[in-house]
C-alpha cells in the first residue's frame, strides 16, 4: 500500500499526533493519491507514505492497521528531528569543507557557509539582516513554502520582528540566509539503506518564491550538462561524492528512505556560484517522481524519441471544481485521476507550453 500525504511537512513543523491538516492538502492528496505507485512498487503487506510522520501513524493506528506494519516511534521521531533546517545547514558546512579541502580552486564557486546562520535571538536576526542586506528568515522546520520570510536591511518590522520571536519560542531558532538572485533551481536525490547511502539522480525544478511548480523531465547526464553552462559538471560531482559520505554520517542508522538535498545556482557580480545544501527533504519528492517518470514511464506515455528536455511535469490547481476535468486534454499525459471534482492534477506537458 502506497500513501500520497503531501500534508507531510506541515504534520512535521506541527509536531503533534493529533494535528489536523489543512483541508488544502488533504484535498490534494486525496486527489492525486496514486502518485507514489509512480515511485515505488510494493505489496500489500508493506505500507510507503510519501513521509512518515507522527499524524500519518496514529491515523493508520486509528484505521486499526496492525502495529508490525508501522515503523516504531523513535523512527517517527527521528524523520523529523532530521527535517530540521539546522541539520541542513550542518550539512552544508561539511560539504563546503569536504569539497574545498579536496579542491580548493573550487572555493570561488561555493556559497559561503557563513550566509546562513542559525540564531536563538531576534537582536542577532536584526544584525544578521542588516548584515546581509537582503535576506530570507526561515523557521527551522515548516512546510514547503511555509514559514519563509523576507527582510531587507533597516526594514524588519513589528510583525517581521513578532514572527522571529514567537519561531523561537516554538522552535527554539530561526534561520537567516543571505538572499540570492536564482538562475536555477536543481536537487540531489538520495536513498538511504541500513548501512550505506545510494545516489539516486538529479532533479531539475522551477518554483515561485519557495513554492513548488513543476519538474523537468530529462536524463541525469542531460541535466547535468545544462547545470554544466553555469559551474563546472566535476564541481557538482564532487559536491555528489561529499553529499554521499556526509548523509552516510548523519542518517544511516537513524533513517531509511529517500531524501532530496535542494540547491540553487545563482548570479552574484557577474559570476555564477552554487549553493549545494539548501534544504533537505526528509520523504519522497516531486524531484524524485520526476525522475522515475523519465527513466520508466515517459517514452511509455508519450512515444519514443529524444525527449531530453522536451516535457515538463507540472502541479496543477483550478479553484473551480470541473475545470481541471474540463482542460484535461491539455495535458501530454496525466498522473493522477481527473474527476469533475478535482481540483488538484500531476500532468506532463510540453516544456514550449510553460517556457
């Protein structure tokens, strides 16, 4: 059995067994439910979420599904103190070192670590932001486009300063990061095993001030060559052989399943630099579906041919309920069921369409 609950990240900041999600993405994961059998084939003995979560557990406990079939609590607990932004942005401090140790030309190319912080105060935020110029305020754990805030130098105000103050006292800090002009956004897609971890692919994505819209379907080495046109190809190598070894460190043994590291590469005084560990999703992603949907199903839904490039799988949404079942033909291919009730769609279309 399968379980698509894209509410996976809001249940994770939340915290509690007993939250209840937004109807929003109840709605989408009810609509779009067989997205992971895109993903993972499995038996009916075995249970894959898109995440597991304290909220996904005790509904499947309420469902009376039989307690060996649900991962322990410790687990569940792990899956969201690995979720935290501030691991992350450990990560991103290995990494830097582990490349730059190895390669120190490559040292121009890398964000700096020191342009994300974690703070426990809002005096240091003030500093951080007026230090940064133009930056981005984060709780450390939220939901996907959730719980971001902007703030430029000497404009923070009593509600910018309010929402530092109460992620704090919830959570304990708040991450700033030094805002970036994106050229590209793109991820590392991961599974961890019991004793080892396994590159999994590359993702190339388009999102809208941190939330997601859709994927580009293409191949690794296609996508890499187009990363290629902005940083050196063993520059992102490297930073995939250090991402190996330190997830290895930090998640095998308490973790096991997928992962997706977001990146970014962006302009900065007329050069292109690569920030390598941005956030790192806990679950399955839309980056890996993405992946599968290429390497296994596209020529299938689409005919063969080069397809490199050529579509792009997109997240839909019609407040109106019967249009998405009346655009339908719209799309290349559907993941997803469209009703006349739908309001939420995974399609393919053509990359022309949306460029």
């Amino acid at each position: 059995m399968t379980i698509f609950n894209p509410e996976h990240d809001l249940c994770i900041a939340n915290g509690d067994a007993n939250f209840v999600p937004p109807a929003s993405a109840l709605e989408f994961g009810n609509d779009c439910s067989g997205l992971v059998d895109w993903i993972v084939e499995t038996s009916d003995d075995e249970i894959v979420p898109w995440g597991w979560d304290a909220v996904l557990k005790r509904r499947l406990e309420r469902s009376r599904i039989a307690p060996e079939k649900l991962p322990p609590d410790q687990f569940v607990a792990s899956v969201r103190a690995l979720s935290g932004r501030g691991i992350a942005f450990r990560v991103n401090a290995d990494v830097h070192r582990l490349v730059c140790s190895a390669h120190p030309s490559m040292l121009h190319i890398l964000s700096e670590p020191d342009s994300v912080v974690e703070l426990h105060d809002v005096e240091d935020v003030v500093r951080y932001v007026n230090l940064f110029g133009d930056a981005v305020m984060k709780a450390p754990l939220s939901g996907s486009g959730k719980g971001l805030r902007w703030g430029r130098a000497g404009e923070l105000s009593q509600s910018d300063l309010g929402w530092c103050k109460n992620v704090i006292t919830r959570q304990g800090s708040v991450m700033v990061e030094k805002r970036r002009e994106v050229v590209q956004d793109f991820a590392m897609l991961f599974h961890v095993g019991e004793s080892s971890v396994e590159f999994e692919g590359y993702s190339m994505f388009f999102s809208d001030n941190g939330i997601y819209k859709g994927n580009i379907l293409a191949s690794d080495e296609w996508i890499l060559a187009e990363l290629s046109r902005y940083v050196p190809a063993a520059l992102i190598l490297n930073i995939k052989a250090a991402l190996t070894k330190t997830i290895a460190g930090t998640f095998v043994g308490k973790y096991s399943g997928f992962l997706g590291v977001d990146m970014f590469i962006f302009r900065e005084a007329g050069t292109f630099r690569l920030a390598h560990c941005v956030e790192i999703n806990v679950r399955m992603t839309m980056g890996l579906l993405a992946r599968r949907l290429y390497d296994n199903h596209l020529e299938r839904l689409v005919g063969p041919g080069d397809l490199d490039g050529r579509y792009q799988m997109c997240v839909e949404f019609s407040p109106r309920r019967g249009d998405l079942f009346a655009r339908r033909d719209e799309a290349v291919a559907s993941l997803t069921d469209v009703t006349p009730d739908s309001r939420y769609a995974v399609w393919v279309r053509s990359y022309e369409i949306l460029s």
